[in-house]
C-alpha cells in the first residue's frame, strides 16, 4: 500500500510575507521621495528618474513572492508518496511563479542599473572620458538585459508548459538553466560592481582633504549600494 502524506506548511512563512511587503513599501517611498525632490525644486525628470519609475512597476518580483506564499507554493513542503516527493498542483503553481519571477528580475535589474547609469552620467557630465565610460556600460547593461530576459522567456523554447513541468522533466528538456542561471548571478554582480565603483576615480581626484574623499566615496558607494540591493 503506497504511503502517502502531505507536510504543513512551515510556521515562518510570515516573514517572507513580511519582508516582501516591507520591500515593496521602501521601493514606493525611495521613488516617490525621489518624484517629490524633483518637483520641489521644480526640476524636469530625467531619463534616470523615468527609468526609476519603470522599474518600480517592474519589480512586481515582490509581488510574485507574495502571491505564491499566501497560496502556499512557496515555503511549502513537497507531497511525498513512498518517501520520494511528487508533482502536485502547489508545486505546478511554484513553478509558474519561479517563471514569472526570473523572467520580470532582468527588466528590473537592467533597469536599475541603467538608471543608476544616466544618474551618474548627469551628475559628471563635463568630464568626457567619463561620459563614454557611462555609455559603453549602458549599451553593455541594455544588451545583457536583453540577452538574458529572451533566454529566460525562452528556455523551454515556445513549450511554455514546460516551464512548470516536474523538475526532472523540465532540467532535461529545457536548456541548460543552472549554467545560465550561474552565468546570470556573476555578471549580475560584476556589473553591479562596476557601475558602484565608477565614480571613486572622479572623487580622487577633487583637491580635497583625504578624509572628505572617503566620506564622499563612501555616500556614493551606500548610495548605489542602496538602490541596487532594494531589487
């Protein structure tokens, strides 16, 4: 007789539905804080302040965790039958929210990045070597955007059944995810890198006290540090 018995869910589910909310609610104020500063100087927005609202309307990436973990898809536990876990509507359901949320996270990180971009391109707009710096990044951030949100959308090629198949199936039919996934995360963080420490030369090169240039490095480091962690 085939033993059977599906797990409760786990007690901490509360806090992912915690911190998802918590984060959407810092992204809305970060942005809007930053559409009030704009009209109170009665400044015109820039591209890097539009592409910070896109990105907000994005970055549902929260939402996506929300929604799964109140209908227990995630941070759920797997129906197990003859102590092996099986396929179950939940897990179907998991999957469909994993999609949606790797495919959204590349418009929403690339957006970032590139608003953090155009953001230092208008702050040091005189200095020329730097602004062809600002566009070389901007055109490698839009291509890796690009690339990587088409090989998300595609990874089952137009099977999209498939992205939600049982994992078995869905590893050996679909492209090979975890390489691209491993791929992903470190340029991910490389250009993360790149675009926090492109000002740091700018700043060393003020006639300031040393004190003041690491003070200044240091505001524009949690600054970018501060806008790219929030996605």
């Amino acid at each position: 007789m085939a033993y059977h018995r599906k797990l409760a869910l786990v007690n901490d589910r509360t806090g992912l539905i915690v911190m998802a909310s918590l984060f959407c609610v810092i992204q809305l104020v970060v942005v809007a804080s930053r559409i009030y500063a704009r009209r109170l100087r009665r400044m015109r927005y820039g591209t890097d302040d539009w592409l910070a609202i896109v990105a907000v309307f994005v970055l549902g990436l929260n939402g996506v965790f929300l929604a799964g973990t109140v209908q227990g898809a995630i941070t759920g536990h797997s129906q197990v039958v003859d102590d092996w876990p099986v396929t179950s509507p939940l897990e179907h359901l998991a999957q469909k929210y994993k999609y949606a949320f790797q495919t959204t996270e590349k418009i929403a990180f690339g957006l970032i990045k590139l608003s953090i971009l155009f953001l230092w391109k208008r702050m040091i707009s005189p200095i020329r070597w730097f602004q062809v710096s600002c566009w070389i990044m901007i055109g490698v951030v839009t291509a890796w955007m690009i690339a990587f949100f088409f090989a998300t959308l595609f990874q089952c090629y137009t099977q999209w059944a498939w992205n939600w198949a049982p994992i078995t199936f869905f590893l050996t039919q679909c492209t090979n995810t975890l390489n691209m996934l491993t791929v992903f995360t470190v340029t991910d963080i490389v250009t993360d890198v790149i675009i926090i420490t492109m000002p740091v030369p700018i700043v060393w090169q003020l006639h300031l006290p040393t004190a003041k240039k690491l003070g200044l490095t240091a505001r524009s480091e949690r600054g970018s540090r501060g806008c790219t962690s929030t996605s």
